[in-house]
C-alpha cells in the first residue's frame, strides 16, 4: 500500500515543471509511519531555509501539512535531511492532528 500511495502522491506533485527545486524535492519523498514527507527547502541569501511538506491519504482524501522553520543550512543535502528529521518530529508530536479536527 505504500508504494501505491508514494506513486499518487508523486503524480499529484509531479506536475511541477521538470528541473526545479520542487520537482526534485519529489524524487526524494520518504514514507514514515504512512505519512509522506516531501522536503523542499528553500534557497536563501545566507543559504537553504529548512521547509517541506507532510502528507496523509485519508478516506476523504489527500491532506497536506506545509512546514517552514528558521534553521538555514549552507549546503542544500544538509538541509533536506534536516527536513526530513523535522517532519518526523512533527509527525511524532502532533500525528494526524497536524490536518484539523477531522483527521483520521
């Protein structure tokens, strides 16, 4: 179920101009406890500003969750991992909680 759910999500984001910055962020979507965290980091003056997305398939349909946080990184991998690591922190806190009342 998963794979099918990363393939929806990747042609639902995918439809995004080949070979930018958001296009990318979507080949290196992960799954994590059935939410799908897309980084997406934002290219800054003083470097890459820490930024994704988390996502969730629910009976009543696809709910996103877009995160921007302060941390700036110099290279722009360091900043997708850190995204990464940010969005299961949120998942861990808040789980479905992060879409609103009607989650779940």
């Amino acid at each position: 179920m998963p794979s099918g759910f990363v393939s929806l999500v990747r042609n639902l984001f995918g439809r995004k101009e080949a070979g930018t910055e958001s296009a990318a962020a979507v080949e290196t979507a992960t799954e994590h406890e059935g939410f799908l965290i897309r980084p997406a980091p934002r290219r800054q003056s003083s470097g890459w500003l820490t930024a994704g997305s988390i996502a969730k398939q629910f009976p009543d349909g696809l709910k996103e969750y877009s995160f921007v946080r302060a941390d700036v990184f110099a290279d722009r991998d360091a900043a997708v991992a850190f995204s990464i690591s940010k969005a299961k922190q949120i998942i861990a806190e808040q789980g479905d909680r992060m879409f609103g009342g009607s989650g779940g």
